[in-house]
C-alpha cells in the first residue's frame, strides 16, 4: 500500500514538473519577458504561501473534527452503559414484585366498590327523587317552562349515566344490573319525548313565535344546543372508553333543521287552496300565493329570526336554502297532475322569474341564488315545453279549422264581403289567424326564447295543413256554385276575397320571418317552410283566378264558340262586342283584387281569348272555309280589327298586362296571303315565335285558305319542319293551350 502511495506521489511530482515547464515557456517566449523574472517568482511565491495556508486550515479543520467526534463518542459509550446497568436494576425489581397483583386484587375490589358507592352517594339525592322529579318535569313542560324542565331531565340523565358508566366498567358486570337501571330510570325517555314534541311543536310555528314571543325561540335552541354538547362528550367518551349512553347521540340539531323543512313544505302545500275544478286559474294564484309568501317570510327570518338563532346555523342561507328545496318539490308534485298548456305557460313564466327582481333576486333580500342551483332540471324543463308544443300544436290546428269554418259560413251571405282602406276585398281569417299566432309567440318568448322557433315552427306546420284545407273548401265553393250559379249571391266577390287572403296570409308569414327568425336557413340541410309557404298560398291564389277566369268563360261560352263561323262572326260584330262587354263588366269586380293578381288574372283572361281565336282558326272541324281571296282578305282584316279592339280593351283595364294579340293578325296573314311561294315564309316566321305550334295546327291554318288540300298544306309544312318527333318536349304556348282546351 506504502509503494502504490508513493508510485503516485512521484506520478503527480512529475505530473507537476511538466506542467511548471509548460507555464515558465509560456511566460518566456519573448525576450523582453526575462527582464520580468523576479516579478514572476515574486507572483508564483505568494500563491504557493496562499495555496500552503489553504491546506494548513482544511487539515486543521478536519483535525478538529476528528477530535470532536471522538470526544462525542466516549460519552455515547459512558450513557450506553448506564441505560444498561439502568436496565438490568429495572428488570431485578420487576421480577422482584411479580405476585403483587395477586396481593392487591382485595384492594382492587375495594376501590371499585368505593367508587360505585361514592356514585351512588353523588346521585343519591336524583335517584331517590326520581318519580317526584319526573312528574315535576311534566308540570313544567306542561306550563311552558322548557328550559326548566330540560334542566331537571338532564340531572336525571347524568345519575343514570354515571351509574351506567359504573357498571360498564366493571369486568364482572352483568345485563341485570343494566336492566335495573335502566327500568328504574324508563320514565326519563318519555319525558324526554314529551319535552321533544313541544320543541319541535315551536319550531313549526318559528315565524309565528319570533313575532310574538321570540325568548321562546331562543329558549328552544339553547335546549337543542346543550343537546348537541352532551352528545359531543359523550362520543368524546365513547372513543376512549367505548361506553355510550343510550339515545345517544339525539343530534337535535339535524332534527330542527327537519322540522323547519317540513314546515315549509307544508307551507308551500297550503298556498293550493283549489284546483283545476273549482278555479281555470288555480296555478296562476297558487304561484303568486307562494311568491308572496316565500318573500315575507325571508324578510323575516333576516329581520327576526338571525338575532335568535346561533351565529353557526347561519339561518338565512339555511331558510333560503330550504324554501327552495320545498318549492321544488311541490313544483314537481304540481307537474305530476297534467298540466294543460296554458298552465305550463304559467308555470314556467313563474320559474323565469323566480331569479328576477320580484321574486328571489329582489335586491333587498341579498340573496346568492348561484348556490341554489335551478328548481327544474334541463329534462323537466324540456318535457314540459315538449307538451306544451304537442298540446298547443292541437289547439292551433283546431283555432284554424274553427277559422276557417266560420269564414266558410261567410262567404254564403247576401252581403259583400268587407273592404280594406284601399278598396280591396277580405275576410278576418288572415288578421284573426295571425293575431292568434303572434299571442302564441310573445307566449312562448315568456316561456324561453328557444320556445320561439319551436312555437313558430308549430305554426308554419299548421298553416301548410291548413293551406290544403282552404284549397279544398275553394274547390268544394267553385263546385257548389257551379250547380246553381245564382247561388251564392257573391260568389265572384268573396273568391276575390280569398285570393286577396292569399296574399295576406303571404305577407303575414314574411313578417313573422323577418321578426322570430334570426338567421337566414339552411335549405341543404332543411327546407325553407316560409318559401313553401309562400309558394303554397301564391298557387292556392292562381288557382282561385282560374276559378274566376272559368266563371268568366261560362258566360263567354256560346260567343266564344261563333268565331270564325260564317253565321255567327263574318258579317256579325257581336261576338266580340259581347266579349269585350263582358269582359270589361267582370273587371268591375275584379279590381277588388289586390293588383298582383287582379293584373295576373286579367293576363290570363287575354291569353284566354287570344287562344279562344287561335282554336277556331286551327280547328279540324273547319267552322269557316272561304271560297275566294276577297273571304279570305275580309276575314283577316276583321280579326285584326278585332284583336285591335281588343287589345284596346285591356290596355285601359290594366295597362300593365302584356296581352299576346299579335298573334291573331299574324295567323290571319298566312291565310290572306295571296301568293302561296311566300307561305313558306309566313309559317317560318310563326314557328320561330311560337315553337309549340304543331304541324297538325299549321295543316289546319292552311287548309283554311280554301285554295289548299290537306296532302298539298301537309306537305308544305313538313318541307319547312321536317318530320315532326311528337315525344320531343315542347314549351308550353298558346297552341299547346288551343289543343287541351
């Protein structure tokens, strides 16, 4: 070990060596640096002496350590061996006294039986009074002094106790000294009862007592709060010798506090004083009973009852606290009954403002309601508006329909239907259907402002049913005059009226758009029912147009059907003197119409016409057939003088309307046209306007000239159309009209 310690003392001499070396190069590479020789040994001399004093202190340290730790040691050793001899003394003396016990077992028993005496000498006086003092205590319970009678019963409580105790602790104690006690002492637990009945009887009526005798109150919780007392000793006790009392522990404090929930509750309950049967309006009063009263007992207890009870009960949160757990409750009860809609408004109007002002949140009253938590869950919440919706979802379809009868019955009447500001026909149905539509929406906005779009919703729903039905109740009204026109009187005016309905109902359901719906909807992921609507109505509308466009063409019918004859039209102006009369004397009725529809009925009436002449021009029958050029030339200068007078005619009955009349004159031209090369041309010229023409109708119009046979206009035509596919589809015209009419 002495040679590896000096192999590395010489290893580290050597090491130290070559490292000099390398410093004393480093400091002499010049020379001009040995002139600072002396300077360098000075430097390298103080670190060396301050390097040896470093060393020369940590050695000393560590041999003051040393020193120290020896000297701790030594003692350690002296203290080690005097526990030893300490020890080995104890253990000669314990085996010295091991039949001590068996000596002093007769002093044992002594001593129990002294301190069983000396209880019995403490409670001696309790326990030979107890049959005196218990019927005292009843008196005193009896005349109210329940402070006093509480005192009494629990000197009695403690004598039996202690002597419990006593017996507890004895090892050889047996049941029939328990059960000795505890018979001598059984009229203790009934009183005890009786004392709790009337404490719990003042706690039920705390708002009534801390009004009129609030010392009773108070007396009442010093009672339970010398309970709570007892009870913690006596657990205390039970941890450190396992000994309980009986009926311990009473925790009367939890008691109190059930007691004043149950009151409330039963406070809450007595506010229903009738129900759906005697009162529609039983819910609304219970609520606003229950409002009331939650409000004035709060102030109450702040005022009234914080003095009485204990700082730690905290008896206005408590208060609160229960309130609203009893409200829950009996809303809950109040749901299970079936609420009907109108009473689940109320009911959820009422929650709404639980928090509000005028209820909980009143500022007075400086109540944290975040601690209280909702009264009726999310789930309640939705079940009840779920009902109100399928509820109030009938109730709106059955309102429309009973709308809608009544307007039925209406347009039966032998007077005009009423007129708006502007002159136009209606009926109520729209204003009183929407009116009630609107109420159910500031319903609903009261409910919640989720409830408006599903109320909403309902209403858009019922208004599509309803649509179809009015459609139906139009139709069935058309028919039924159609088998006696004379009947109803005003038939022409109130299919007026509900056109005009139409649009009101269009107009009505824009504005309830524009006011209840937020954001613009999403027509890929569901339809536009507003858009549906609209478009419903805007067709029920057309439709009834047609109504009175056929009335219109009923009376027109035995004119319409003289055109193009030789008897009736070609040397007569009545025909078209007549349509126009009657045409114009309709236009009396028909400006009631709003003027989207009275101008889109007086388009249709014009098309009507046009087409009226179209068919008797193209009609296979051959009403006419002219015989020479100057027939032909007369012909169709009549029936351009004629779509003149007619055009004439609807530009002063609405000036707006586009009427197709050019037609006639340019269909007559192909048949006056005296040179048949320019036929081609003609026809060319109609087809390019009107590519629904067919070739059987442009036949037709050539065979009218009377200078063509069929197979020569057949053929004509087909060099200028070429074969015609009939399963090709065509656009909708006026000569499409003139085949299905």
């Amino acid at each position: 070990m002495a040679a590896l310690s000096q192999l590395d003392l010489d290893r580290l001499e050597v090491d130290a060596k070559r490292t000099a070396v390398k410093q004393v190069a480093n400091m002499l590479q010049r020379p001009d640096q040995l002139e600072k020789v002396d300077q360098y040994k000075r430097r390298v001399a103080r670190k060396k002496a301050t390097v040896e004093a470093m060393l020369k202190t940590a050695l000393q340290s560590q041999l003051d350590g040393v020193r120290t730790g020896l000297s701790q040691l030594q003692t350690a050793l002296q203290d080690v061996q005097e526990i030893k001899n300490g020890l080995e003394e104890v253990d000669n003396t314990y085996k010295s006294i091991a039949n001590l016990n068996d000596k002093l077992k007769i002093v044992r028993d002594e001593n129990t039986r002294h301190r069983q005496l000396a209880a019995a000498v403490d409670n001696l006086k309790h326990i030979s009074t107890v049959p005196e003092t218990i019927k005292k205590t009843a008196d005193l319970i009896a005349e109210g002094k329940l402070l006093h009678a509480h005192k009494c019963l629990s000197e009695l409580e403690m004598s039996r106790d202690d002597l419990l105790f006593e017996v507890h602790r004895q090892q050889t104690s047996s049941a029939t000294d328990r059960n000795l006690i505890m018979q001598y002492f059984k009229d203790l637990d009934k009183i005890y009862t009786e004392l709790g009945k009337q404490l719990w009887l003042v706690l039920q009526r705390t708002l009534i007592t801390v009004r009129r005798e609030p010392t009773v109150t108070v007396t009442v919780l010093r009672i339970i709060e010398r309970e709570e007392r007892t009870d913690a000793v006596m657990l205390k006790r039970q941890e450190q010798t396992g000994f309980i009392p009986p009926w311990r522990p009473k925790r009367w404090r939890a008691k109190c506090f059930e007691v004043l929930q149950e009151s409330m509750s039963r406070r809450i309950e007595g506010s229903q004083l009738e129900d759906r049967t005697l009162d529609k309006m039983w819910l609304v009063r219970h609520l606003e009973r229950t409002r009331k009263n939650v409000l004035e007992d709060i102030r109450v207890v702040k005022t009234l009852c914080e003095p009485c009870f204990p700082p730690s009960y905290h008896i206005v949160e408590r208060y609160v606290s229960m309130y609203h757990k009893a409200i829950q409750q009996n809303l809950h009860d109040v749901i299970n009954q079936q609420l009907e809609s109108n009473e689940i408004v109320s009911l959820l109007n009422w929650v709404n403002a639980y928090t509000g002002p005028d209820a909980m949140g009143d500022p007075e009253l400086q109540i944290d309601m975040s601690k209280l938590g909702p009264l009726l869950g999310e789930k309640m919440v939705e079940t009840l508006q779920d009902h109100y919706l399928k509820t109030r979802g009938g109730n709106i379809k059955d309102w429309m329909n009973n709308t809608l009868k009544s307007d039925q019955n209406d347009w039966d009447r032998n007077t005009q239907p009423d007129a708006d500001a502007e002159g136009y026909f209606i009926t109520s149905m729209p204003v009183i259907l929407f009116e009630m539509i609107e109420q159910n929406l500031q319903v609903a906005a009261h409910i919640h402002e989720s409830m408006i779009v599903k109320v909403l919703d309902v209403c858009v729903n019922e208004l599509l049913h309803l649509s179809k039905t009015f459609s139906a109740a139009i139709r069935e009204y058309k028919d039924r005059h159609l088998v006696d026109r004379s009947k109803p009187k005003f038939y022409v005016l109130y299919m007026t009226a509900n056109i005009n309905n139409c649009l009101a109902f269009i107009g009505f359901a824009e504005q309830l758009r524009s006011k209840y719906v937020k954001s613009d909807i999403d027509e890929a992921k569901e339809p536009d029912k507003f858009a549906v609507l609209a478009k419903t109505f805007n067709s029920i509308a057309r439709e009834g147009c047609r109504y009175l466009l056929e009335e219109v063409f009923i009376d027109l019918s035995s004119h319409t059907s003289g055109l193009l004859t030789r008897d009736l039209w070609l040397n007569s102006p009545i025909p078209v003197d007549t349509i126009c009369i009657t045409v114009e004397d309709y236009s009396q009725d028909f400006v009631h119409l709003k003027p989207k529809y009275f101008e889109y009925l007086m388009a249709k009436q014009a098309e009507r016409i046009v087409v009226e002449y179209v068919k008797a021009m193209l009609s296979p029958s051959k009403k006419i057939s002219f015989k020479s050029y100057e027939e032909r030339k007369n012909a169709a200068e009549k029936v351009c003088q004629e779509a003149e007078q007619l055009e004439l005619l609807f530009r002063k009955l609405a000036p707006g309307v586009q009427i197709p009349t050019d037609l006639m004159p340019m269909l007559m031209e192909a048949v006056k046209l005296k040179d048949t090369s320019m036929l081609s041309l003609e026809i060319s010229g109609i087809l390019n306007k009107y590519p629904d023409a067919r070739v059987e109708q442009l036949v037709n119009l050539l065979q009218l000239r009377g200078d063509m046979s069929k197979s020569d206009a057949r053929q004509m035509i087909m060099e200028i159309v070429g074969d015609e596919n009939l399963s090709k589809p065509r656009q909708e015209g006026i000569f499409t009209q003139a085949l299905t009419m």
